[in-house]
C-alpha cells in the first residue's frame, strides 16, 4: 500500500469520527431542562420547579467538583511532565516532542469524556422522568462522544507525528532512518500512559475516598439511603465517578491504543521486511501502516453499529438495556472480522519475512492470512475476556452469615475468575507469537482495541448512568424515576466490568508486545567495534534475569499497597467529616439543613493528589534505575515478572470487587431471600454485610485493580524508549 493512499483513509476515518462525536455531542445538549417541558406536568407531582431547579444545581456541583480536580490534577501532571521531558531531551528531540504531544492528548481525551460525562448525567436523570428508552439514549449518546472522540483524536495526532517525522527524518524511504523515526515515535505512546497512570491512580483515589466515607457512615452507621441528599460524600461520590471512571479510563485505554500502535511500528520497522520482484527484501512507509488502517475501518464500523443502537434499537424495558449494550460489542466483533482480513491483503506484502538482529531470516514464507489471523485472535479474544469478565451475584447468599463470609467468598471468586482471560491470553500470545513474533503479539493487541471506539462508549454510559442514580435520588424525583435510573446503573456496573475485562485483557498484550520490542531493540544494538552484545536476548538462567523476574513480579503488590493505603487514608478523613457534620448539625439528618459538600470534595481533591505521588513514582523510576545501573538484561527480567504478576491481580481485585458490588445491588433490589423465604433488603443485616463486603472492594476493582494495568504498560513503553541508553549503562553489573 502506498503511504498517501493509507494516510487518506486514515484521516477520512478519523473525520468521520469527530463528526459523528460531534452530532451526539449536539444532541446531548439539545435537552433545554425546565419544568414545563412536555410530557412531564404529569409525572412530576407537586412543587415540579424546586425539584428541577436542584436536579440542575446538583448537576452544577458535579460538573464544578470535577472541574476544579482536573484543573488541579493537570496542574500537578504538567509539572511531572515537563522534567520527564527534559530528562528525554538527552534521549532525543524528537522522543521529547512526540512524549509531550502523547501527554497532552492523554490530558485533552480525559477532559473531553469527563465534559461530555458531567454534562449527560443530569440529563440522562431528566430523561428519565420522560421515558427509560430517552434516558438510556442519553446517557449511551454521552458515551459515545468520548469513545469516538478519544480513538479518533489519538489516531489523527499520531498519524500526524509519523507524516511530519518522516518527511524531515527519513532520507529516500531508508530503512535506518525508518527504523530510528519509530523508536522517536513510540514516545507518543509513553506520554500517553505516563498521565494515565496519574490520571487513574488520583481518579481512583478520589472517587473510592469519597464512595467509602459515604457508605460507612450513610449506610451502615445512619442507615440512609443511596445517594442520599443527607449524606455530605454524595455529591464528592458522584464528582469521582466522573474523574476516576471516565478520564481516568479514557487515559488508560488512550495508552493501550498508542502503545500498541507504537509497539507494532516498531516491531515491523525492524523485523519485518517484503520480498520484491527480484527477491531482495526492502520495506517501505505505507507496508507498516496496516495496524493504523485496522483502527481506522474500527472507527467506521463502529459508527455503523453505534447509528444502530441510537436510531433503530429502542429500549422500552428495563430487560433489554444489558443486552442492547452487549449486542454492541458483538456486533462490532462480527462486523470487524472480514474487514480485517480484507486490510491485511490489501495494506501488508504479499510475501514478506520476519528477520532478526544479525539479518539472518526468523521466519519465512509469510503471507497476509499470518496478520489478520492474529488480529482476529486478539479481537474475539476481547470480546470472551469482556462478557467473562461480567461480576456474578451468587456471592449475595454468603451475606446471610455476615461479612466475613462474604468477604471470603468474594476473594475466591476473584481468584477464580482469572482462569478464563489468563488462559484466552495466553493462547492469543502463544498462537501469535508462532506465526508471526512479536509483531504478532502487538497486532493481536490492535485487534482487540479494533472496536475500542464502541468498548468506551459503553464503559462511559456506566459512569453517566450511575450519577444520573444519584441525581435522581437527591433531586427526589420520585420512585419511578428512579427505578429507572437503577435499572440503567445495574446495566452499567455490567458494562464497567467489561470494560476493565478489556482494559486488563489489551494491557497485557499490549505489555507483551512493547517487551518484544524492547528484546529487538536491545538485540540489534551495535557497539562500536561491530559487535552485538545483547543478541541472544533474555534467558531465564541468566542470574540477572532470573532475580529480577522476582523483583519484577513484587511490583505490583508493592503498587497495590500504596494505592489501597491511600484510598484508606483518604476515606479515614471523609469518614471523620461526614461524621462531623452530622454530629454538629443535626439539621442535616432532618433534612432542615444542606451539608457542605465543598468540605468533602476538598478532601478528596486534597488527597488525590498528594497520595498519587509514590506509586507513580514507584513505576517510573524503578525500570529507570534498574536499567541505569543493571542494564537492558536486568529490565528484560524485571518487565515479565511485573507483567505475569500484574495482570493475575489485576483481574482478581476487579472481579473481587465487582463480585461484593453486586451483591449489595442485589439485596438493595429486593432479590436476596433468606432460608425463611423472607426478603432482606436496605437495612437488614445481610444488606450490612453486603455493603461491607463492596466497600472493601471499592479501592481493589476501581483503583489497585485498573491501575495496575497501567503499571505494566508504562514500564514497558519506557523501557523500549531508554533501551538504547541501558546498553550504553549498566555500571553496577557485567557478565
């Protein structure tokens, strides 16, 4: 394929994109909200003005709350940025420019989802007043103004780089230069995860501080109900949905994308090489565009099935919001799956092979089926992990015994259901990695994210749809409206599981293919009398790697000890001062005062920030240090073992917490009946143990838990980008 004809289809698919962001992002805000708006006289019953009027003057404080955090967060992040940009400056120029744009997109998709987010929730609970098939088009609209407008930005600011890059640094489509221009390049992808992992890791601080302080002290101590106007943590609950859940894992899932994309380029520029006519191997610009072309057709189709379930599948019942949602993923899926292999023939070679450090071939006779084959392997494989992935309601029953026993039962599950994705994954890699290297592994990665456009606009209705809850509740809509309004969130707690199912699942290839490229770059290093001294790779009886596979796999239970400690901490203070308030004024359990909601929100914010500190720290300096001193071989032992480790307990603690999250739900619906056949909800002892049980699992499935994804992709992608400078280092250790 020639690289203007790929670059075209690429921007044409990224315009489509904004545009089709940009129509439902008008469509949210055509929803003028007053009173007197039709169909509604009759369904809000008695004083319909004061109930509108704090239904938007709750919005205002979610929107200010969220605001006012980013605006702090960003501050912060930008100062860390700017002296990691500094430090590459002696990598390279070029690293340090595609670095700080990859950070600023990172920051401008987060800002986006979280406007967008802050903006539907309120709406999605006016809606709800209306009908459930408005309010569900509402909030799934929100969502898919974020996904489209974060893949679509990403692919066209990337897209970008590699057009200016090339032209400036690549002299007559040399292989040399090519090769250097996407090492330049991958640094995109490490400015994205480098404020993902700040932007999940302080999004999660605040909103599980304010989510555990709410529930310890509303629930259990003053038996109040969910999102009650009473409690002073609401409406900080209900900002960190916002912060956390939508930029947080807009960021995330931005840094999957880039790396990904990043680790094929790389990967292919040195690796993969076409045979001509005449049987000599070369490569060109536009041969290595195919995985941006498979992202590109992912957003078009995506359009497509997205325009279905907005204009044609309208949900009327409650029974059918899960399945609208999931249906979106499948049919992404289904539809995706000939367009990828019609890319693969149309944008690779149609011979090519795979070579290694010394030139000598790797793998031979390779045709297109080798690539889509792995792409589809990765994109099916996303979807077995995402509907897996879905948290289990059995563990409500052990609530009947008290919270240790639910306690109990809900860490089995967790350990349990690591079974299904670890061993999906591991066939994906192992099946790529036969056919086509690394390279396979970072294309399986690009497919399972082929769709990602429909898997955050699904991840993203979650969030709205658990706010407009809240709203509706504190606004005192009424219990219709809020029936809604629950059945909406119960599909949305499915759907946010999914998503951190594929957010986990893509990590860990994307992590796997950003180590293969980091094993090719420190292969072909040559030092200057001709050698090759890093060529064999890692081998696990290497002393070096073999003791840093170990400390590589102590990373992220030292990250998780951080970010829990610090949700702990966090929530100990929001626990105090919601007790305070109620303690000091009494006015406020009466309903005769309004709690100040500011003071929460300032503790949340305040300790966010500071808390996300040490673990980013954690993760960056570690691989940096140990490459500095131990050299590349030290890091090549040191990224596997934080990689097997990480996503084992990544996918534990979502699922722990999910699991203990849909217990409570469940009892609170009215489901759960004991031995007697009587029903225990809001109240009773089982609920007690129920909200125990997910307040413990709160920080695991919505801070330790997605945030460890990040760990394991930020170590790799900064790793591939200094590898160059580990094998200029390594002072403390030589073979």
């Amino acid at each position: 394929m020639e690289f203007v004809t790929a670059l075209v289809f690429i921007f044409i698919a990224c315009g489509c994109g904004i545009a089709w962001a940009i129509f439902n992002w008008i469509a949210v805000h055509k929803i003028e909200i007053h009173h007197k708006h039709e169909g509604l006289t009759e369904k809000l019953q008695g004083a319909e003005q004061e109930k509108i009027e704090t239904l938007l003057e709750i919005g205002e404080h979610i929107s200010d709350g969220a605001q006012a955090f980013l605006k702090e967060e960003y501050t912060d992040c930008s100062v860390f940025i700017a002296i990691m940009a500094v430090a590459l400056i002696f990598v390279s120029p070029w690293s340090t420019l595609a670095f700080v744009l990859g950070a600023a997109t990172s920051m401008l998709c987060g800002y986006l989802g979280m406007a967008i987010a802050t903006a539907a929730n309120f709406r999605t609970a006016f809606c709800a007043i209306r009908s459930l098939s408005d309010a569900f088009q509402m909030a799934y609209r929100g969502g898919c103004v974020m996904g489209f407008l974060l893949v679509s930005i990403s692919l066209s600011i990337l897209s970008l780089i590699i057009i200016i890059y090339n032209a400036v640094l690549v002299d007559n489509g040399d292989v040399e230069n090519l090769i250097s221009m996407f090492d330049y390049v991958a640094a995109y992808g490490l400015g994205g995860s480098t404020f993902a992992l700040f932007g999940r890791v302080g999004g999660g601080i605040y909103t599980k501080a304010a989510d555990v302080g709410a529930d310890l002290v509303g629930k259990v101590e003053k038996n109040l109900p969910e999102d009650s106007p009473k409690n002073p943590a609401t409406i900080a609950d209900n900002v960190g949905d916002n912060v956390g859940d939508i930029a947080g894992m807009g960021a995330d899932l931005f840094g999957s994308f880039a790396e990904s994309t990043c680790a094929a380029l790389v990967v292919s520029s040195t690796q993969l090489r076409a045979i001509n006519e005449d049987g000599f191997l070369n490569i060109s610009i536009g041969q290595l565009m195919y995985p941006l072309m498979v992202s590109a057709f992912g957003i078009g189709i995506c359009i497509l099935v997205s325009g279905y379930a907005v204009f044609i599948q309208k949900v009327t019942d409650i029974h059918k919001i899960e399945s609208t949602l999931k249906q979106q993923l499948l049919l992404s899926t289904v539809a995706l799956s000939p367009i990828i292999i019609g890319i693969a023939y149309w944008a690779l070679p149609a011979n090519y092979v795979m070579i290694q450090a010394d030139g000598t071939t790797q793998l031979e006779n390779l045709k297109p089926w080798h690539a889509f084959v792995c792409s589809l392997m990765g994109l099916w494989s996303g979807l077995l992990i995402g509907y897996f992935t879905d948290p289990v309601r059995e563990v409500a029953k052990a609530c009947g015994t008290g919270a240790a026993t639910n306690i109990i039962y809900g860490l089995a599950l967790g350990y349990l259901s690591t079974i299904v994705p670890i061993v999906s994954i591991a066939v994906t890699a192992f099946l790529s990695m036969k056919l086509l290297s690394f390279y396979g592994v970072a294309l399986a990665a690009l497919g399972m994210l082929s769709n990602l456009t429909i898997g955050l606009a699904i991840d993203a209705y979650g969030p709205i749809s658990d706010n407009a809850g809240g709203i509706a509740e504190m606004s005192e809509l009424g219990e219709d409206v809020r029936t809604s309004t629950d059945a909406l969130d119960a599909a949305g707690n499915t759907t946010a599981a999914i998503g951190k199912g594929f957010a986990i699942g893509s990590a860990a290839l994307v992590s796997l293919s950003l180590y293969g490229g980091y094993l090719t770059r420190i292969q072909t290093f040559q030092k200057s009398d001709g050698s090759f001294p890093y060529s064999e790779g890692a081998k696990i009886d290497d002393p070096i790697i073999f003791a840093m596979l170990m400390i590589g796999a102590m990373l992220p239970y030292a990250f998780s000890a951080f970010t829990m400690k610090s949700v702990g901490k966090a929530a100990l203070q929001m626990v105090e001062e919601v007790r305070r308030q109620l303690h000091e004024h009494p006015g406020i359990y009466a309903g005769t005062e309004e709690p100040d909601f500011r003071a929460c929100i300032a503790i949340s914010t305040k300790a966010s920030l500071k808390e996300m500190i040490p673990p980013g720290l954690l993760v960056i300096v570690t691989p940096t240090a140990v490459g500095l001193f131990f050299g590349p071989q030290a890091v090549a032992g040191l990224l596997p073992g934080a990689l097997v480790s990480g996503v084992q307990m990544a996918i534990s603690a979502s699922n722990t917490g999910g699991a203990w999250d849909n217990a409570k739900k469940y009892i609170e619906a009215g489901f759960y009946k004991n031995d007697a056949g009587e029903v225990r909800k809001k109240g009773s002892d089982e609920h007690k143990a129920a909200v125990i049980g997910d307040t413990v699992g709160d920080p695991l499935k919505d801070t330790s838990g997605p945030s460890l994804n990040i760990l394991i992709k930020l170590m790799a992608i900064l790793s591939l980008v200094l590898a160059e400078t580990f094998c200029k280092t390594g002072w403390l250790y030589s073979e």
